[in-house]
C-alpha cells in the first residue's frame, strides 16, 4: 500500500533521514521504532508532505506522492494522526471529528461515520458537546485517533498514541487501533514504546540517526539482542498476558 | 436643572452606532491575528481604501448606493488578499506571531500601511472629500431625530457580523476556518487547503474594514455627512483601533467578540 524507496528529508539544509526504505502492505499494522530525535516524526512529516522531499520517492496506493501537498495527500486516503497533545481546544469534541471529515462530500456517509467513532469510543460520545481542551490526555488521544478516522482514510499513520499516558490508557487505546486495523484500515504506528508496538504489530522497523537499523518480524524483533538491550529490559511476558486479556 | 433623557437616548444610539463600525474593523484585525498570527498595521488603511472606493463609485460613477457599498467590500476584499499573496505570505512562511519573523511582519505592516496611505494621498489628494448621500428625512422618534445613515449602518453592520458569526460557527467552510486559526499543520493534514484559507480570511477582514469604511464615511457626524479629513481621522484612529482590538488569541473562536 505505502511504499518509501530511499526516502532523503529534513528542515532546511540540515538533513535528518538517509535514505530510508520502508514498506507498509495492504491490511496491516506496522510498527517504525526509535527513541527521540532519531527520524520518526520527519518521516512521518514527509509522507504527509508538510516537509519537502529531498531524495527518492514515495508511492501510496498506485499514486506517486513526492509533489503532492498535504491536502491532496489526504484526499488519496492518506492520514496521519499527530501526537496526543495537538487536538482543537477550543472547539467541541464533536467539532473536532467534524474537521476531520472536510475532505468528505458525503453527509450521510459522515453522520454514520461520526456514530460509529462513537461506538469505538463512547466517552467521547458523553462529551460531545463540551470543548476538547478539557479533555484528559487519553480522551484526546482517543478524540485524535476518531477525527483521522472520520476523514475514511485507506491508511492510518498514527505518531506515538502512547506519549504521555498511564500504562493502562495505553493499553485501552491500543486495543483500539487493533479493532480499528480489523475494519480493513491499514496502519503505520509510529512507537517510543517498543514493546505494546511490537506486540501489536506484525511487522517492525527500527530507525536510528536517521536510517533504517534494523526490521523484522516482531517476534523476532522481540528476541534480538540488540533489541532487547536498547530499548526492552526486563520481560515482554508479563504486558503480553495482560493484552490479551 | 431638568435630566434630559431624550440627549442621553440620542447619544447611545449614536454611540452605538460608531462602535459598532469600529468594530467591524476590530472584527477584521482579530481575524487576521487569529488566522495568520499578525497583528495587521495597515487595516486602517484598508478601511480608508474601503471609504474611498465607495466614495468613487457612488459619486464619479454614480451607482447605486448598496451597490457602491457591496463594490467597495469586495474591491478591498480582493486588495487584501492580492496585498497578502505579495507580501505578506513569504514572511509568514517562515512563522508568524511572537518570534523573529513575527517582527519582520509588523515592519512589512507599517511599511505597508505608509505605502498605501501614500498611494491615497497621490490618487485622491490630501482634501477631505465628502461623501453625502441622500437616504431621505431623518427619522423621528419622539423628540429625537436619528439619521437615517445612522440606522442604515447600525442595521447592516450587526447583520454583516451575525452573517460572520453563522458562518463561522455553523458552516462546514467556517469551521475549515477556525480550524487554520488555531493550528494550520494539523489543518493541514485534516485536508485543509491552508494557502487558500488564509487569502479567505485576509479578504473576509479587508472586506469588513471596507465596510465600516463606507459608513463611517457617510455616518460621521450627526449632521450625516462628510468624510472628514479622511487620511487625518483615519489614521489616527487605526492605532487607537489595534488597542481596542479583541485579544482573539489562536486559542479562541476568531470572530464575534467586540
């Protein structure tokens, strides 16, 4: 679906990613992996186009992206969710989702769209009506993730749902994106949190200083050395048990 | 000595009736500051561009009236954002509000309100021009007589702000609107042509102050006429004007707080 061949970007002269290779098939969810400032949220930025293109080429959907502006990125069916922090605060939750459906022309399409997002997330049927800067850190998350869907994107790109929340937010909201990704949405999940990513993804790819490290499967990932020493300590077992139930 | 209450009812209608066309102009600049972050330093004369092709096309081209008024917003809607894609969008490129680039946009402000008022004085001359218009007898309303101008421009400028309010609160557009107020990246990746939003928010306030142009100039004074020294009064009232402005920051709806 998302394929990036040896994608160059970065902010101005300075240059953050060196050619990075990335492949997001159809119907799946795939984890990209690192720590700060390692290249995650630029890439993101540039498939979404708000950065501009150095080098290589990005494709989506039998689409060329490199020119394209992030509007008509988004028209393809390409959106990406920022970070939790970053909804409308000054607008109703309900307003919120509505933003996310302006590429839309369907009316009836966003009503049953609007009452579904409602159904994943009730609270934020509750609260429609009361403004989203009052919203707890995990309520938002959850108000970012529905206004990406409410655009009825092919594919997901989530950046970090996992910043800033208690372990058990994250564990509701990521139980979440797997119902989400099992309505046929395709999803790449951008992670600090190697582990939860891992485990909910089928497919990982590590970047670091700006390159692709390392990818695998995750099962492998989980069991690499290497893995495990930068960024798990400690045993995957334990969250794993509690995921599932 | 007796209270004159018919004095005192007079003096608020009119008195509402100026603040309300200060508004409209208020209205304008907070738009712009929430919108694109920049506190906008040529809008006063925006407002007077506004006031003088209302005045050109009802006295030298002798159309209508309504029409002169509906000409005028859209002549200075259309100035605005041609000013807006010249100049002022490479600065607001590179960030707008309280960083260095913010700076350079409220120099690229004044020196625009310098130029423009000069472009003015070099078309239309330093003389106050007035601008009379004939509405008919002033109205009566016991003792009081109000213009008709006045009502006229109290009427049109609280339906000008209640069709902005409507817009922005109730239409699909409107809310496009707020969202590129309060933070464009994400506007951006909702789908929101940003670019395009932000000439529609420079046109709608160019077109705001236009209007309250028109009436202060034909409203000033309760005698009902005369655009008294239009570059003077004017720009001295734009600084005047910024500190009455709303302190509509990204945070808030960007409209209907006078």
């Amino acid at each position: 679906m998302l394929e990036i061949k040896n994608v160059h970007a970065g902010y101005g002269k300075l240059k953050i990613l060196r050619g990075i290779n990335l492949s997001v098939p159809k119907g799946k969810i795939i984890a990209l992996l690192g720590g700060n400032g390692t290249g995650k949220s630029t890439l993101l930025k540039t498939i979404s186009g708000l950065l501009p293109l150095m080098e290589g080429s990005i494709e989506f959907d039998g689409q060329i992206l490199d020119k394209k502006k992030p509007h008509e990125i988004v028209k393809a069916g390409l959106v990406q969710v920022t970070q939790s922090k970053e909804s409308y605060p000054a607008m109703t939750v309900e307003e919120n989702l509505m933003v996310g459906s302006y590429v839309r022309n369907d009316r009836h399409g966003v009503q049953q769209d609007l009452e579904k997002i409602y159904e994943f997330f009730p609270i934020l049927k509750t609260r429609r009506k009361t403004l989203s800067g009052t919203l707890s850190g995990g309520e938002v998350q959850m108000l970012v993730i529905g206004r990406g869907l409410m655009a009825n994107p092919k594919m997901l790109m989530l950046d970090e749902p996992s910043a800033a929340l208690a372990p058990k937010v994250v564990l509701e909201i990521f139980s979440n994106i797997y119902k989400i990704s099992q309505t046929g949405v395709t999803i790449l999940i951008v992670e600090q949190n190697v582990r939860m990513a891992l485990l909910l993804a089928e497919y990982g790819y590590i970047i670091r200083d700006g390159v692709i490290m390392l990818e695998g499967k995750s099962d492998n990932l989980i069991h690499d050395s290497s893995v495990r020493e930068s960024f798990l300590g400690g045993t995957v077992a334990d969250t794993s048990r509690e995921l599932s139930a | 000595m007796e209270f004159d209450f018919n004095s005192l009812f007079a003096f608020i209608i009119f008195g509402v009736t100026i603040g309300v066309v200060y508004g409209m102009v208020a209205l304008g600049i907070s738009l712009i500051y929430s919108g694109l972050d920049i506190v906008h330093f040529a809008h006063g004369e925006i407002y007077m561009f506004g006031a003088f092709f209302g005045l050109v096309m009802a006295k030298d081209m002798s159309i209508p009236y309504p029409a002169a008024l509906i000409g005028a917003m859209i002549l200075a809607g259309l100035m605005g954002m041609l000013i807006e894609r010249v100049f002022y969008r490479r600065l607001t490129r590179s960030g707008g509000g309280y960083t260095v680039a913010g700076m350079g946009m409220i120099i690229c402000g004044f020196g625009m309100s310098v130029a423009l008022m000069n472009v003015a004085f070099l078309i239309w001359g330093a003389d106050a021009k007035p601008f009379s218009i004939n509405l008919g007898m002033p109205l009566q309303i016991s003792n009081i007589s109000i213009p008709q101008s006045y009502l006229l421009t109290a009427v049109v400028s609280f339906a000008l702000m209640g069709l902005l309010h409507f817009f922005l609160k109730y239409t699909k557009i409107g809310l496009a609107v707020r969202a590129v107020a309060q933070n464009k990246d994400i506007a951006y990746l909702m789908g929101i042509n940003v670019p395009v939003f932000i000439s529609l928010i420079f046109g709608l306030a160019c077109a705001l102050a236009a209007a309250a142009g028109v009436f202060r100039a034909n409203a000033v004074g309760p005698g009902g006429d005369g655009l008294s020294d239009a570059d003077e009064s004017l720009r001295r009232s734009s600084c005047w004007r910024i500190r009455q402005s709303p302190r509509s920051t990204a945070g808030r709806n960007p409209g209907w707080h006078i």
